[in-house]
C-alpha cells in the first residue's frame, strides 16, 4: 500500500500502581545489564535517577563552555571598539584599559553559560519532543496521573524479546505492553 508504513517493535514497557515497586523493577533491569531503560512517572521519584543513568551528565561543560564563549566575546568586542575601531584618548588614558572591561566581560560570560545551558539540557534531553512511540500505548496517558511506566528499547544490546518479557513479568508490573513505532 502507497503511504502506509509497516508498524515496528521500539520495546516493552511495563505499568506499575507505586514508585516502590518502580524502583524495585527498575533496579532488577538495570542489574540484568540493561542500558537502554526510560521510566515515566507522575512525579519525581527519589532514587529513581541514581538507578536508570541514561544521559551522560555534559550539562557542566556546556555551561563552562557558554560562560568561556560568552566572556571571551564581550572581552574582544569592547577590546576592538574601543581600542581598534573608535579610539578615543581620554586625558593620556591608555586605549586598551581591561580593568574598565570587567563588568560587560562578567555578565555576558554569565548570560552565555545560561543561554547555553538552558539550551544545551533541551538538546541533550531531546525536548521539544511532541511524538513518542510510547505514546501509541492506550495507559500511558495514565503517566501523568496515577501510573509508573518503565521502558526497554529495542536498541538495547541485550534485548530479546521474550527474555525480557520474563524479566518484566517477574517485576509483577500491573500490565506489560508492546510499543510500536508507526
């Protein structure tokens, strides 16, 4: 058929009532050695991020690296305006007079580390995200209320399919479900 694609496996994913047993189910995935795991909740789950490491933490250097952008950028550009483009001898002052620079070096490097870093943690948290493949599961609009999801991709190097259904089912979630991407 013309414009039709074939649905395909993204993973499993299972539903749980309590951030207990969340953390229980995902504690025993991670420990089977599988890395491409996502849990969903209504609500921060404490614990939960110290199990499931998905993201390498990078955030760091790219605020180190948009506050170096941006102090460098305001240093040189009130270097070259008021030392190569318009100078101006003010009463035997020197043309290049860093100390008066500091303010507008100092909060541009802070502007760049923001603009950095709230940009870079939408990048590396792969936000705006409007579709999911999780988002064709009929309960997963129960995520935002009441239900704890948790999801192993396809992608992972472990996965096999029915291995780990067994894994999950031995996690007693309330219901497991195929995902596919459409």
């Amino acid at each position: 058929m013309i414009g039709k694609r074939k649905a395909k496996l993204f993973g499993l994913s299972a539903e749980y009532a309590d951030p207990q047993h969340l953390l229980e189910a995902a504690r025993m995935i991670c420990d089977a050695g599988y890395t491409k795991v996502s849990a969903y909740t209504p609500y921060p789950v404490e614990g939960l991020a110290d199990i499931i490491v998905t993201k390498k933490r990078r955030v760091a250097a790219i605020f180190l690296i948009g506050g170096l952008i941006g102090g460098l950028g305001g240093f040189f550009m009130q270097y070259y305006a008021a030392g190569i483009t318009y100078p101006i001898n003010v009463a035997g002052r020197p043309l290049f007079s860093w100390p008066s620079f500091i303010p507008i070096t100092f909060e541009l490097t802070v502007l760049g580390a923001a603009l950095f870093g709230a940009f870079g943690m939408l990048a590396i948290n792969g936000l705006p995200q409007p579709y999911h493949p999780l988002f064709n599961v009929p309960r997963f609009s129960l995520a935002t209320q009441s239900r704890f999801f948790i999801l192993v991709e396809v992608k992972d190097p472990k996965f096999e399919y029915d291995a780990t259904r067994r894994l999950l089912e031995r996690s007693q979630p309330r219901v497991i479900s195929d995902v596919y991407d459409w």
